[in-house]
C-alpha cells in the first residue's frame, strides 16, 4: 500500500467527512494533498489538480498567497490570541475600520465570529433582539427565499431552504416564512417573489423581524442568478413594512460577483451584512456582521440585559484578523476587480466551448461564477463527475446538475483554458 492509500485508509476510519456519505469512500477514497500554491492542489507524487471550486468558495487568491503567508508569520511572533471581551488588538481594529470603509461607512461595530453559519446566527439574534429593545418583542420570526441556504447550525437552518439539510433536523427547527425564489432564466418569477412578499409583510409586519437573503446568487440553490433590481425592491418593500434587510454575503462577498460586495450593485445598504469565506483568503476561519449605527446603538446601555448577549472563544482572532487584513491589501494594490471586468469578454469566449456543448444549457457568468445545467444527466451525475474530474486535474463538485465554477479571483488564462477543456473531456465521458 503506498503512502496516499494508507492516509486515505486511516482518515476514512478516523476522519468523519463534511458533507459525505462515508460509505462511499470505500469506492472513491480521499486525496492525499500535501501542498496547494496558487490555484492548484498538490497530490502525494507531485500530480497537481486545479482548484476550481476554491475549496468551498474560500481561496480568493489562490493556496499559499505569499504576503498572506508572511503576514502570518510575522504575527506569530506577535501575539496569536486574545478574548476580544474588553480587551483588543491593533488587526481585529485595522480590519474593522477597512470593511466599514468599504461600505462608505455606512455599515460599521463589526462582531466576529468563526464561520457563516455563526454570522448567520448573529444577524438573526441581533434583529429579534433589536426590536425587543424597541418594545415590540413579538417580531421575532424570518423570512427567507426559497431554495437558500445560510448555514448549517439549528438557527442558520431555520432560514434556510434545502430539504437535503433540514429534513433530518426538522423537529429541532425554527422554520421561517419561505417566498418563491427569483430566478433570472424565468420570466416573471422576480415580480411574483415581490409580490408574495408584500402580501406576507401586510399581514404580518408586527411579527417579522428580519428578511435575509444572498444578494444576486443564491450559491447552493445551483448558482441561481438575480436581478440588482430585485434586491434594490426588496429593501424598499421591507423598509416601508419596518422589517430588516440581512445580506448573507458569506458567498458572494469580496469580488465574487464583480464587485466587492454583492449589494453594491443595487446602490442600496441592508441592516446587516454577513460575511465569511474569502474574508481571511482561506486561511483561517473567520465570520463578522456589520450593522447600521442605529442598530447598534439600541445595545448601548447601562445593563447587561441590554447588550447582545453571543460570543465565540475564538472571536476576532488576531491570526485569522491580519490573514483578513492582507486580503483587504491585495484588491487596493492589485486593482484585481477592474482587471476581471476588463477581462469579462475574454473569459467568456474561453468558456463558451463548454457553453456550446449541446448536453448543456442555460450557461451564465456574473463575476467570477460561471454555471450552466446539464440536460438529462445519468444517474449519480453529480458523485461520478466529481470523481471523473480529479482524475482529469481538476477539483469539480457539481450541485445536483449545475456544473459551476468559483476559482480564486486571480485565475489566468492558461489556466482557465485547461479548465474548461478538462470539464468537456469529463462530461463526454460521464455522459458516455
């Protein structure tokens, strides 16, 4: 047995696996990866495979960034951690100030936590709090749109729509109220997720705390796209019924869709913004919501009854808050956002090849997501393609039978030329 077997061998009996029937291990083992750099894994004997997915959606800048990498470093020999509860540090401070910066300071008082499930549950607790606050504690339910997902912990699956997830954990949730999805391939779906929306919030504004959705794609729905105006109308429906807007930009934050945040796009502010992921560059888990000021002046006060009563051991992390602070350098000094924009025509001539295939459709691009459906897939798709794909170099994990790409922000050519190629080779072959 050599070494990467034996590896797989002992993670499959010691290692419970995200995401994974672990019986099917026993066909399709683990990869040993011993070294990432750049958009590319590193196998046992040096094979490397491209990274298409970003690891989950993590890699902005690819493995291994060399100024992350340092930064890291020299903060080691600083200070590695320290409770954030009335105590601070010079890069959890630093972060803070950049992100609300980058809201035009319109959003600020970032609370940390470790993952998107946990910035999931800080928005939600803190809008339901708010308004007890504010003397009208019956608005303490949600809404969601249909088919999203905003994490995995009991109060992130209450808001969140994928029946794979919930149905297991039905009896431990707190549903909210789900309206019809907005889907930019279906006319008329938009107006009709609106107007389901403002039928709800006339009956039930004195109930609803908060509506929470992921601006433009809903990313585990199978890339699903929508309309800036969409959200832009969302705001205005949930302002005129004095309902917060949360943004789970956990996802689609930080470049994703070709601008730093997602929301931008509509030219409006939510009341919340959570975000995760690429926030650190996939370095160090790390989750923060920023709210309005309004927001977080109603827990300013004397008692403690009145502050937002949620904390994480590890909050605000000084190692995972410099990694962050990098990440926030790298688009000042790399222009990378303008540099992709210019690039929109090119990457869209790469991928069409793939677009064209006719087993595909409904291929569409915002940023850097490229999604498309496959037309009557086999059986399994989803399982045989991922495992078709590492043998071909490249790490794929297609949600049921969107085939998607999210590779790191700085993706070049070449690579994503031997990208689509390797997806073509394995959908022939799959399909055959």
């Amino acid at each position: 047995m050599n070494q990467a077997a034996s590896w797989a061998k002992r993670s499959a009996a010691a290692v419970w696996h995200p995401c994974t029937q672990m019986q099917w291990l026993e066909e399709h083992p683990v990869h040993l990866i011993q070294s990432a750099q750049g958009a590319w894994l590193v196998e046992e004997q040096g094979r490397r495979v491209l990274d298409a997915i970003s690891s989950w959606w993590v890699n902005l800048w690819g493995h291994g960034h060399p100024a992350i990498v340092a930064a890291l470093k020299d903060q080691l020999d600083r200070l590695d951690h320290v409770m954030l509860a009335g105590l601070t540090h010079q890069p959890v401070v630093e972060l803070s100030e950049r992100l609300s910066l980058r809201t035009g300071g319109s959003l600020g008082h970032c609370f940390y936590g470790s993952d998107g499930a946990s910035a999931t549950e800080m928005a939600l607790k803190m809008s339901a709090h708010y308004w007890r606050h504010q003397g009208q504690p019956n608005k303490n339910s949600f809404i969601a749109l249909a088919h999203g997902y905003h994490g995995e912990t009991l109060g992130a699956l209450g808001v969140t729509d994928i029946p794979l997830f919930r149905t297991a954990y039905a009896a431990l949730i707190r549903g909210a109220h789900t309206i019809p999805a907005p889907d930019s391939r279906i006319p008329g779906s938009e107006a009709r997720s609106l107007e389901a929306l403002a039928t709800y919030l006339a009956a039930h504004q004195g109930e609803v705390a908060a509506l929470i959705l992921e601006p433009l794609v809903q990313a585990a729905a199978g890339m699903v796209f929508h309309s800036p105006e969409y959200v832009r109308a969302v705001l205005a429906c949930c302002r005129h019924h004095d309902v917060h807007v949360i943004a789970d930009e956990i996802a689609v934050g930080f470049g994703r869709t070709g601008t730093f945040f997602a929301y931008e796009q509509s030219g409006i502010t939510p009341d919340f913004l959570c975000l995760s992921k690429g926030i650190t560059g996939g370095f160090l888990p790390l989750s923060v919501v920023l709210t309005q000021d309004p927001l977080y002046q109603a827990f300013y006060a004397e008692g403690v009854d009145r502050a937002f009563l949620h904390s994480h051991s590890y909050t605000g992390n000084p190692l995972a808050c410099r990694a962050a602070l990098v990440v926030q350098q790298l688009f000042d000094e790399t222009g990378i956002l303008a540099l992709n924009q210019a690039r929109q025509a090119q990457m869209a001539q790469q991928v069409a090849p793939l677009f064209a295939h006719p087993r595909i459709t409904q291929g569409r691009q915002r940023g850097m997501i490229w999604a498309c459906e496959v037309i009557d897939p086999p059986a399994h798709f989803a399982r045989r393609f991922h495992a078709r794909a590492w043998e071909a170099g490249v790490l794929l994990r297609p949600i049921g039978h969107t085939l998607y790409f999210m590779p790191p922000l700085n993706l070049t050519g070449e690579e994503l030329d031997f990208l689509v190629s390797r997806t073509l080779e394995t959908l022939e072959e799959v399909l055959a």
